[in-house]
C-alpha cells in the first residue's frame, strides 16, 4: 500500500484544500497520472499517482488538509484497504520490543533506545517522549521569562520562533503539530513535541507558561487554534519584531505576530491573533478585528476598518477610511478604493498587454 499526502507547493502555505477528484474510488491508477486537483491561497495545482494500482481516496472534495497529510491510499485491490485504529508496528519476533508507529520515529530522531523503556505492553509516544525529557517542566528560567509553546511547526511557525527568540522575556520551549514528519525535527534548537492533540496534556502537567499560533494563511485554522487556547484558560503571548514601530495609543491585542519592519500608526487597533508580515504598516486610527492576516507589504492608509478573520496577500493598498469586511480575500497587488462588503473575494484582473523594451547595448 502506498500512501498519497498532501505536497507542498508554496513555502508560505500550510494547507490546500481539495479542489476535485479526477479518478472515482476504486477506480485503477498508473504512476504518474493525475488524480486530483489541489487548491492553496494563490493557486490550483494537479497531484499525480506515484506509482500503479487501485486509488481510494481518504479526504472528500472540499476537504482542507496540512501540508503532508494522507491524500489517498494506492493499493493493489479495487476494494478499500483495512487499516488499524492505531498505527502499531506489531512484534513479529519474540521479545522484540513493540512501540507504535510515532513512537519509533520519535526515537530514532532522539536517539533513544526502545529496549531500554520496554514492558509488557505497546510503548507510546508519550511514553517515549517523558524519556527523553521533553514533556518535563524541566527547563530552566530565570524569575519573570516566561516558557511559550508554539502552535505549529511550518513556515509560519518559523517567522514565530525567530521573533521570540530575540525577547528575553519568554523562552520558546516547543512545538506541536499533526505533520507526524515534523516531529523528527526541531527549529532553531527548539523542538516538536508532538501532535497537537497533546496540548492539553503539556498545559495540565506545566510544561509552558503561554501560547502563540504560529499558523499563517490559513485563517480559520488560525482562529480555531486561538479558541481552542483561550477555552482552556492558557495565556497567549505576542511576538513582536524589534524592528517594529508602535505608536503612541495604539491598542494591541492578545496572541499577535508583528514581523520585520510592521509599522502600527497613532491610535490604531489590532484585534487578537492578527499576522502581519514584514513591512505592512497599519496607518493612524485603524481598527482590525481578530485573526486578521496579512502578507509582506500591505498598506492601510488613516481611520480603515478591518473585520475579523480577513486575509490580504502581498502588497495590498487600502485607501483612507474604507471599510473591508470580516473574512474577506484580497488578492495580492490590489488596490482598494472603495468599501468591501464581507465574505467577498477581491481578484486582481491580469494585465491586457505586457510590453518588453530592449535596454542598454
């Protein structure tokens, strides 16, 4: 049986959703065709069959998924494959130590020996993971650093991380995230703990001290993991660049990302959870809504309003006091001249006629 996932096909994107299915289930495959049809932010790209036999899809058309989730399942039956609630690697010989899947991928990351943990039982994650230290409050802070855990382990995650690491008021102790590939790895010495069904888990044995969501383009995820945090009553951090400009009056909220170079005008607004990307510049007297993104070099002119969960691409221009409603797509390269009702999408229009002159010798 081979396994399908999701590929990434832009560094700034962590999900793509399922634009449309090109095979029925069941149906028989070659290596090589195209199977489905994959949406991002910024564009539709095909995914082709790596290799020969029967597909079966896992995720339905619509459906969002992380970069490197199961797509689909190739295998040499027209029927669907039967697959074990919990991915076991199940012994096969005697006394040969059983652990699940996860769990000896996250050791041989570590480096920890298995024989060495084993009983009577299957090793889990956890189990494998307490070993190694990394679900301990064990970290060393000096009085007034708080330990902030990071909701995320892409790109985003990333910018997130190279932030906090420059305030010496918190200490990024770790990672989740449901890309099982990210868990062999840790970002700038910090590292993955695990899925993010183990947030409640770290939080209730007092492994961290605050959150932040370090999710990007992908709005509702974004939203989603900011409520899921303030449901249970965990602290959120905001990382803000120290080349970022904050006036006087300006009102930040809880959970923000300011990247290099955000400059927020006299008496703006920022709702929590907002994104803003490198050299936007939120003007005087602006007010955004939650979970509010932005890409590179967005501009909002005096007195804009922004509703919650709206999502710019890169270089937008919004003139002076419109009004952009809640979860709204703006294209990157727009200019905004007049108000935006919600839940509408502003595309840009490619230009008619592209001249191309010749210059020097």
């Amino acid at each position: 049986m081979i396994e399908l996932r999701v590929p990434r096909e832009d560094v700034n994107d962590d999900t793509a959703t399922v634009a449309r299915w090109l095979v029925p289930a069941g149906a028989p495959v070659v290596a090589g065709q195209v199977v489905c049809e994959l949406e991002t932010t910024k564009t539709i790209f095909e995914v082709c069959a790596p290799a020969g036999g029967h597909l079966h899809p896992v995720a339905p058309e619509k459906a969002e998924l992380s970069v490197g989730a199961v797509l689909a399942r190739i295998t040499d039956s027209p029927e669907p494959p039967a697959l074990p609630e919990t991915p076991i690697e199940a012994s096969k010989q005697a006394g040969e130590v059983r652990a699940t899947r996860q769990a000896q991928e996250f050791a041989r990351a570590h480096g920890i020996d298995l024989a060495a943990l084993a009983h009577r039982g299957i090793l889990t994650l956890k189990e494998v993971q307490a070993a190694a230290g990394l679900r301990k409050p064990h970290w060393q802070t000096p009085p007034g650093v708080r330990r902030v855990l990071v909701l995320g382990a892409g790109v985003a995650a990333m910018q997130v991380l190279d932030i906090l690491l420059h305030d010496r008021e918190v200490l990024p102790v770790g990672c989740l995230d449901d890309d099982t590939s990210l868990h062999k790895v840790s970002l700038f010495g910090v590292p993955v703990l695990g899925g993010l069904d183990c947030l409640e888990e770290l939080w209730r044995d007092g492994v961290f001290d605050a959150a932040i969501v370090g999710i990007g383009t992908n709005v509702p995820v974004r939203a989603a993991m900011y409520r899921r945090l303030r449901d249970l009553g965990i602290p959120l951090v905001n990382a803000i660049d120290p080349s970022a400009r904050i006036n006087r009056q300006a009102l930040l909220g809880q959970g923000l990302v300011l990247c290099a170079f955000v400059h927020v005008g006299v008496a703006a607004t920022l709702g929590d959870n907002c994104f803003l990307a490198a050299h936007s510049n939120i003007d005087h007297h602006c007010t955004l809504g939650r979970h509010v993104v932005m890409g590179p070099g967005c501009l909002l002119s005096g007195t804009v309003t922004v509703g919650d969960e709206t999502l710019f691409g890169s270089g937008v221009i919004v003139q002076p006091g419109l009004e952009v409603g809640a979860r709204c797509r703006v294209a990157s390269g727009s200019v905004i001249l007049r108000d935006i009702p919600a839940e509408h999408a502003v595309k840009m229009r490619p230009p008619t006629e592209v001249v191309m002159v010749k210059t020097g010798g």
